[in-house]
C-alpha cells in the first residue's frame, strides 16, 4: 500500500511539471500551433526578451512570451505580454469567470477588455504570472518604470472557458505627468483616467494583429 500510495505521488507531480514552451517566437511574432492555433503579431519595435511556462498556482498550465520597448534608461516604456493558459485535466470543475460588460474584436476573436493603473513598487502575489513576467523582465537588465497603465485582453477558447489567451499590453505613465496613485480610484487626477484608457485600447488594438495559421 505504502509504495503505490508513494507511485500515486510521484505520477501527480510529474503531471504538474511543465514542460518546455510550446509556441515559437521569430522577430515581433508568436506563433502558436493549438489553443488556438494563431500567429500574434506586434510592431517590429518590440522586442522579444523569451518565454516563461510553469504550472499556475498548481492549477493551470501557464505559458507566457514577453516583448518590450525600452528607453535609454532600461525602464521598460511598452510592454507586450502573450499569455496562454488552461485549467490542468486533475481540476475538472474549474473555469474562468471573467465578467467586464466591454468587449473588442482584433483578428476576428472576441475579447474581453479591462484596464487598470498599476504603480512599479505594488507588491505581487508569489507565485502569480505577474512574478513571473516581472522577473523574466529583472533577468534580462531592464526595469519597471515608476508607474504604467495596462489593458489586459482576454479571449476564451472553449465552451467550458477552462482555456484562454491573454495579451496585456502596458506603458509607461511618465509621458503622462501622472502617477498610478493620481489615476486609481479616490485619486486627485481620476477624472482624467476615462480619457486615458481610450487611447490606451487604441493603441492596444493599432499594436496587436492575429490571423489564423
């Protein structure tokens, strides 16, 4: 009994390992061949700083590419986060749940679309795609600027919303003049953000192409 409770174990977490990233990125692209099977295409400015895939929260395989535009400071001025991510088979009855009434189109694919400021000093919570991303960041020399302000788009793949493809695209606030603080909620400069997160999804879209393979 002790040894096929500990064979038991062992098969668990072997199938929670992850294995090496799946999609292949060539220049400002990411090409991914399932789930879905698409080509992300950003500006030729962007560049591409590798992939990060582990297992989320021990839930959900989690795979992410992560593409920059840097200034003379190495603080990150535009970030392109590509995220593909499904709920593991061991967690059947889980699903994401994402409710924001506002939706866009890019490629023909729906998206949900919500935005947020963010300051550069918030804290991120262990083990989250935030970490992960923010290290992979740290690796290659560069920096997160004081403050950004970002879009997150997400597209549901399946009926059972157990798999989803996310791009976040961030910026930097300081052309602004603005903090995160200015633009959260209660802050002095809020009324400003409805504005601001227009040309934020604007330019989200203008930067983001997909076309089926």
């Amino acid at each position: 009994m002790a040894k096929q409770l500990l064979a038991l174990v062992l098969l668990q977490f072997l199938l929670q390992q992850p294995s090496p990233p799946e999609r292949k990125a060539s220049g400002s692209a990411v090409t991914s061949n399932r789930d879905p099977d698409l080509r992300v295409q950003l500006p030729a400015t962007a560049k591409y700083l590798g992939a990060d895939r582990w297992i989320l929260y021990g839930i959900a395989d989690c795979e992410l590419h992560a593409f920059v535009e840097i200034g003379p400071d190495k603080n990150v001025q535009r970030l392109y986060w590509i995220q593909f991510e499904g709920y593991l088979p061991s967690k059947p009855d889980l699903a994401h749940t994402y409710d924001s009434p506002r939706h866009t189109s890019i490629g023909g694919y729906d998206f949900f679309v919500t935005t947020w400021p963010r300051a550069g000093d918030e804290k991120s919570q262990p083990g989250s795609d935030r970490e992960h991303i923010e290290a992979l960041i740290r690796s290659k020399g560069y920096n997160m600027p004081a403050g950004m302000m970002y879009v997150r788009l997400v597209h549901l793949l399946d009926e059972k919303n157990r798999k989803e493809l996310m791009i976040i695209y961030g910026e930097d606030l300081a052309p602004t003049g603005l903090t995160a603080a200015d633009l959260k909620e209660g802050g002095k400069f809020r009324d400003r953000w409805p504005q601001l997160e227009r040309g934020l999804i604007d330019r989200a879209q203008q930067s983001i192409s997909l076309s089926a393979r």
